[in-house]
C-alpha cells in the first residue's frame, strides 16, 4: 500500500511540472471517455424509454393479428391471409375461457379531425368496445370512456387521446364539443390521460369511437386486431397456447395447416430494440475504440518523452535503492493518473452535457434554423435521457481509463524500470 | 606490483570489498574498450580511500562496479563475502539503498522536489514511514549545517549546499560505506575543504570512505591511495603523511 503512495507521489510530481503537456496528451482519452459515457448514456435513456413506451402495451397482453408484428418470413404470404373480422371475434371471445379480456381493435390513419377551424389531418381513429378501457387501466383524464350500450349502438361519441385533445381543443374545454371526423359529427365524452412517450407518440394521436361506429363510417374491410389480456405475465404462455387453439378452430384450420394469424405481444418489440441498441453500440464502439487507440498511442508517446527526459532522475533513484519494480511502478502511475485526468475531464464533459441537454438542442436547433436548415418551432423531447450519468458509467469510465493508462504505459514504464543505472545516470 | 600492494595490518579480519581480477569492458561495434582490465583490490571496515588517476584510467568504472551500480564483465566482486554478479536486482537495490552511500560530482539531486524530500528518497525506497523519514531527513540535514534550507529547491542552493545535501542523502540510510566520486570537482578549494571535513568527520565515526579525485590535495586526506592506469592498478599505497582538514565539521550524527 505504502508502496503505491510512494509511486504516486512522484508522478503528480513530474506531472505538475508539464500541466498544459499532461492535459493536452489526455485529449484522445477525453474523448474516448466522452463517447463511453454519452453512449452508455443514450443506451441508458433508450432503455427506459422503451420499458416505458412499451409498458403501455402491457406485458400480459396478445395481440391476435393478421400479421405477424416481427415482420420477417413472407410477408406476401401473410398479405394473402384472411382478414379477421368481427364475427370471428365474437367466435373468439365465446370459446376462449382462461383470459381476462379479449378485445376488438380496429384502427384507420389519414383521417380528417376538426373542431370548428382546428383541424388534424392524419391522426388515428380507433374502433373499440367499452372494455378497452378497463383492458388498459380503466382510467380517462377528463370524462368518461364509452359504455357498452353506446358501444353496440355504436353511438356518436368519442373518445380522445391527450395530444387530438391539445391540438383541437388548446382551451381544454373539449368534452360536450362536438367535432368531425372525416365529416361525421362526434361528441367528445372523454379524454385519455397522456400514455405515450417519444418513441411512441401514436397512442396519444387517436380518437377512439365505437367499434360498431367506425365499422358504419369506413365500412368492414380492414382487418382488426383480438387483444387478448392473461391477466398476468405467469398466464401469458397458457394463454397463448389457448388463444393459438382457439384462433385455429374459429378459423377451422386442420392439423396440418398452418397459422393463417400472427399473435404478437410486447416482446416483439424486443428485436427493434435490440437493433437500436446494436446500432448505437456500434457506432459507440467503433469511435470510443478509435478514440482510446489515439488516446493510448499519446500517451504512450509521452511517457516516453517522460522516461527520456527524467532518465537522470531514474538513475538517481536506482543509485539511492530503487529497485526496478519501483520505477516500473512510479511511471505506470504516472500513465495511469494522466488517463484518469483524461477520463475526469470526459465525464465533466459528457455531466455538463447531460445536465443542459436540453438547452444544448434548442440552441442547436435555433442556430440550424438561423441557416434555414430546420423549423424555428421544432421541438424535441429528450425525456428519456437522464440529467445525470448513472454511477455504473462512471465506474466503467475510470476501469475503461485505468487499463488504458496500463496499456500506453507499460512499455516506456518497462523501458525506464530497465535503464542501466550508470548510463542513466551520464545522461544530459 | 607486489611490492607496491598495500597489506592490511589485520589480515584476519574479512574485507568488505573483495575484487579479483575484475575487468569492465565495452564493445563499440567492432571494437573493445577495457574500462577496467585485471583489477584486484580488498577494503576493509573504515579505510579512508582515494583512487587517483589520469582521466580515463577507468576511476569511476571501478567506483560503480564497486557501488553495484554497475558489473564487472569478468571476474569476482564479494561484498561482504557475497558474489555481487550471482545477486538480483533486488539485492542489488537493497545494497544500494542499506550499506553504500553515493556522492557524485554533479551532485545528482532530483530538481523538482525539496532538498528534505531529496533526502527522504533512499528512506522512501527502504520502507519508512512518513513521519520517521521526515524526522531522519531532518536530522541528517542539520548535521551538514542545512537547517536552514531544507525547504529549498536544489537550485536555490548554493554548489557546497547542493553537494551537503548529496552527502546528507548518502547518510540517512546510515550505511557503513560512502562512496564519492569527484565530490568537490565542481566545487571551489574552500567548499571543496569543508566537504571533506565532512568526510573526515564520518570516518572517525566509523565509516569506510572512498573518494575518487584528481586533485593531489584532496586524495592526501585519505589513508590510502589507490593509482590507476589504462584500467590497471598502477600503485596502491598507505598514505604517511594524511593531511587533516582544518575546518574539521563537527558532525552530530546519531
Ligand atoms: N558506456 C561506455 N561505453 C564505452 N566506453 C566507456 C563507457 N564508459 C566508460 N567507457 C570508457 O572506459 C574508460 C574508463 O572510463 P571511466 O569513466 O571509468 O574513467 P575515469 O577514470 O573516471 O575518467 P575521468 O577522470 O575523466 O572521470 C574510458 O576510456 C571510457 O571512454
Ligand atoms: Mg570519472
């Protein structure tokens, strides 16, 4: 232990006597500890962007779907697959014993949406029964959700996501309003707390109506979806096997045939986010590994500057009792605190980045704007990034520039620990 | 030679340095340079020592090999009965930093540190703490009359203070052997005889002395004077008439 404080000392010593040297050849570190943290950063928010996002599916949720959500094996053959429609729903909800709700969805972009001369071109209209909204935590902001008798008349009423809400009515005064959709009167009865994040806005951007309603407004030709509720993650494998057994006999399908359905669930979307995460660790690795090559060969090269210089003091040291351990000792220290120095200013770096994300965007976006490059009005949500660098990172961070300090040191380390004395001592 | 070979009065005491037939030499490319030839001498416990010598005569190859700084390419060097060429690297620091003391001509101070934390240094590499390296350093520093300037750097020191923290340096470890190459090459006559009253006082105490010199005046203060030539003893003889520094420093080592 005293050993080690004995071969720091020295190395704060020599670097003390070349600051602007020592910080100059950490830049590469700097920059590599940048990249580590920022990325480990941004995989950090990505992550609990997406548990947040995709909590909103519910983890015990099925959705019975013509298509398979994972997209992948013939596409074109799953394109040919009958639709599932609102008979078969029926068939479905009857037959299917141990889920908790099965609910029918069935949804149409590209709609008009307008309250007297607000208008909303493209968002969602979302044909549901009564039950979504008990499948889905059962609470509106504002209002109610519709009943199920308004649901089987399939009354005039509608239902509205927080952010249809804040474009139509900006007062919040949307319920007993009634606004058009693609020309037919609805009464707004209830909004939707806001459940949708950065990555998936769209549950914010619909209007749900009766599902009988959006069957008379755009007719029965698109295929809808059976959500199917487990009532618990543990159920959800049970349920499956059920819901495919079931799917197949409302289908009639013989053994031998082949699902003409995909049952999707939220881990589908584990792929798109394993994808987004590779990409990011990607790019991070490759720029944090070209960083840390220049950042160690700099190093490197300045220890050996170190050892050349100081080759009179290494004699010296040798000549009072040094062995060669205690020199290898005291320039690997040195190679290791410029790395850590190297890595403090990174995560200085990367915390004041972190801390003014926000401010750092808008004024991007202000200045891109400046040179008519992007909307002055753009916004970006960066919620999903935290305002700290979690301690894990940082911890990754100092081991990342401990081994660095190692790597780039060791061989001029080895040099200095091997100089003969004598001649170190004639130097200069 | 043989006659010239200067016996020791008690022969049955064991030598601290035993060299036999040490050669040093060095190949530059095609060529071979011999440092030190055939070299065989004995020093016992608290001789006072001067290897004099024509400039190249292989003078301070002989005080390195000597100090385990350096190895003899042949032949056998025993310290304190031990074969320094079978040693490692570790017993050879340790013998660096436990048993010789070394004073160079250019003095040798670290020039970014305190001429207290120069003094520290060997105590560093020997394991002591903190507080009792300090307590050491500045014992030793006030012997050689630098109580007063011990927080100074080594340039704001004159050469005569300079090399007394040198000497202060060889000492703190209390090692029995001071070996000092040209100590007072770069220093004027009178700096020149206060440090060696330094030496004189040490080896009153005790300590085995051997300074390496050009000058006459200052090889008369030794017991015994060792001449080399072409990287061969040429003469080594006791000194009759050992001149006794005047300025005799008083010393108050522990
Ligand atoms: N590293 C080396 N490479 C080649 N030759 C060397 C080396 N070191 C010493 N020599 C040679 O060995 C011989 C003895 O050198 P040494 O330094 O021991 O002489 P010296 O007696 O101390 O001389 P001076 O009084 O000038 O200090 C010289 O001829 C020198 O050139
Ligand atoms: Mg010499």
């Amino acid at each position: 232990m005293t050993r080690i404080v004995e071969s720091i000392r020295p190395a704060f010593v020599a670097l003390a006597a070349n600051k602007m040297r020592a910080v100059l050849t950490t830049l590469g570190v700097v920059i590599g500890i940048f990249f580590v943290l920022l990325m480990g950063w941004v995989l950090n928010g990505l992550d609990s962007a997406f548990t947040q996002s995709f909590a909103f599916f519910g983890d015990d949720i099925l959705y019975i779907d013509k298509f398979n959500w994972s997209g992948g094996e013939d596409w074109y053959a799953q394109r040919n697959r009958p639709k599932i429609d609102f008979r078969q729903y029926g068939m479905f909800k009857e037959r299917m014993r141990g889920a908790e709700f099965v609910v029918p969805t069935i949804d149409r972009f590209s709609t008009n949406v307008r309250h007297e001369n607000l208008q909303l071109q493209g968002s969602m209209i979302f044909g549901t029964t009564a039950e979504y909204i008990d499948m889905y935590s059962g609470i509106t902001a504002e209002g109610r959700f519709f009943t199920e008798t308004e649901a089987e008349l399939g009354a005039n009423v509608v239902v509205l996501g927080q952010k249809v809400n804040e474009n139509l009515f900006p007062q919040g005064d949307a319920l007993g309003k009634t606004l058009k959709i693609d020309g037919q009167p609805f009464t707004v009865i209830g909004v939707l707390p806001k459940r949708g994040t950065m990555l998936i806005d769209f549950v914010d951007n619909m209007s749900l109506i009766p599902i009988k309603r959006f069957f008379g407004l755009y007719g029965s030709r698109s295929s809808l979806t059976i959500n199917v509720k487990a009532g618990g993650k543990e159920r959800l494998d049970d349920v499956k096997y059920e819901a495919i057994g079931v799917m197949r006999s409302v289908r009639s399908l013989k053994p031998g045939d082949d699902d003409n359905f995909g049952i999707n669930s939220q881990e589908m979307f584990s792929q798109f986010i394993d994808i987004t995460r590779g990409v990011v660790w990607g790019i991070g690795l490759f720029m944090t590994g070209l960083a840390f090559l220049v950042g160690s060969i700099g190093i490197m090269n300045i220890m050996f500057v170190s050892v050349a210089e100081r080759t009179r003091e290494i004699g010296v040291r040798k000549a009072v009792g040094a062995t060669q351990s205690r020199i290898l000792l005291q320039f690997l220290f040195e190679s290791i605190i410029l790395s850590l120095i190297g890595a403090a200013i990174g995560l200085i770096l990367t915390s004041t980045i972190a801390a003014f994300k926000d401010q750092i965007v808008s004024g991007v976006i202000a200045l891109l704007s400046l040179v008519g490059l992007a909307e002055g009005d753009t916004t970006v949500n960066l919620s999903f990034l935290s305002s700290t660098i979690p301690l894990t990172q940082v911890v990754v961070a100092v081991v990342v520039a401990v081994i660095v300090g190692i790597l780039a040191g060791i061989i001029p380390a080895f040099r200095a620990a091997r100089l003969n004395p004598v001649e170190a001592l004639r130097a200069e | 030679m043989s006659e010239s070979r200067y016996q020791p009065e008690v022969s049955s005491v064991n030598p601290v340095l035993q060299l036999e037939n040490v050669a040093r030499l060095y190949s530059m490319g095609d060529e071979t340079i011999y440092a030190l030839r055939d070299v065989s001498l004995s020093i016992h416990q608290n001789e006072y020592v001067a290897f004099m010598g024509p400039s190249g005569s292989g003078k301070s190859t002989l005080m390195n090999i000597i100090g385990c700084l350096d190895t003899p390419t042949s032949g056998s060097y025993l310290f304190e009965g031990e074969q320094v060429s079978s040693m490692n690297d570790g017993e050879l620091a340790e013998i660096r930093n436990r048993k010789i003391g070394f004073v160079f001509q250019t003095f040798n101070l670290l020039p970014r540190i305190t001429a207290l934390q120069n003094v520290e240094l060997p105590l560093v590499y020997s394991g002591i703490s903190r507080g009792e390296r300090y307590k050491r350093a500045e014992e030793v520093l006030t012997s050689v009359g630098l109580a007063d300037r011990m927080e100074h750097r080594p340039n704001e020191l004159s050469g005569g203070q300079r090399q007394r923290v040198a000497i202060a340096r060889a000492l703190v470890t209390r090692p029995s052997i001071i070996l000092a190459d040209e100590p007072t090459g770069n220093l004027d006559t009178k700096t020149g005889n206060e440090i060696m009253g330094l030496f004189e006082a040490l080896w009153k105490k005790g300590n085995t002395i051997i300074v390496v010199t050009h000058e006459e005046d200052i090889a008369a203060h030794a017991a015994r004077i060792i001449r080399l030539r072409d990287g061969n003893i040429e003469q080594d003889v006791l000194n009759p008439n050992r001149h006794i520094p005047e300025t005799l420093t008083k010393l108050d080592l522990p």
